[in-house]
C-alpha cells in the first residue's frame, strides 16, 4: 500500500514540475502596443546616452517601451520596417502602415532593443504609430 502512494506522489510531482516548466516556458508574448511607454526619447538623447555609458544606456532602455518622434528617412517594406532620422531603424509587429512616406514625420512605439554599432543604428522592433 505505502509503495502505491509513493509512486503516485512521485507521478504527481513529475506531472506538476513538468506543467510549471512549460507555463514558463511558453509565457504569452507581450502586446507592446497596449503597454505603458517607459521612456519619451529623441535620436540626440540616445546617442548621448550611449556615447556617455553604452553599458548604463543599455541597462535603462534595452526591452523597454520607448515613444519617439522623428522623420522617415528610409522606407524597407520587405522587412516591415523603416529609418527614422538615418539612425533608428523601427520595424512593425503585423505589416507596414500604408500612410507611411519617406519625409514624413512620424511618433512611434515600441521595445527597443539595443545599438548596431556595425550600421551605427538603434533597433526598435514591434513598433505601432502612435501620431
């Protein structure tokens, strides 16, 4: 009788571990869009901050919800994405808003997600217009 209830409380807690591993595993992915902004931000101020300290820029913007304002430099709408300000390369979570054109400015959401240094851009990805 004891061997039984051991081995059901072994298969329970294997069973039980085994759900809290893949609730974590595959949490649910974030809806910038309907999230707060944590940071209001111009190209100026980034760069600033990143020449200042790259590894404090990094630690205060990178996975955060950023708001910036500036003009399309470049449009690329096989990456979904576009330039803003020669600097800040933003691409959009579904499709490439149609009223987009180059000169045009624009204010966007989204997480940004760090500094190429190679292309010398910032990266901000599941972005939305917000203006």
């Amino acid at each position: 009788m004891k061997k039984k209830i051991l081995i059901g409380m072994s298969l329970f807690l294997v069973i039980a571990s085994l759900g809290i591993v893949y609730r974590y595993s595959y949490k649910a992915h974030r809806d910038i869009s309907s999230e707060k902004v944590d940071y209001v931000v111009t190209i100026s101020g980034l760069e600033r901050e990143f020449t200042a300290n790259e590894r404090s820029a990094y630690t205060k913007y990178q996975n955060k919800i950023i708001e910036l304002t500036a003009t399309v430099s470049a449009i690329d709408p096989t990456s979904k994405g576009i330039v803003l300000g020669e600097k800040v390369f933003v691409t959009f979570k579904d499709s490439l808003p149609k009223k987009i054109t180059s000169g045009k400015t624009l204010k966007i959401k989204g997480r940004f997600l760090g500094y190429d240094e190679l292309l010398g851009e910032f990266k901000i990805d599941q972005s939305s217009v917000t203006h």
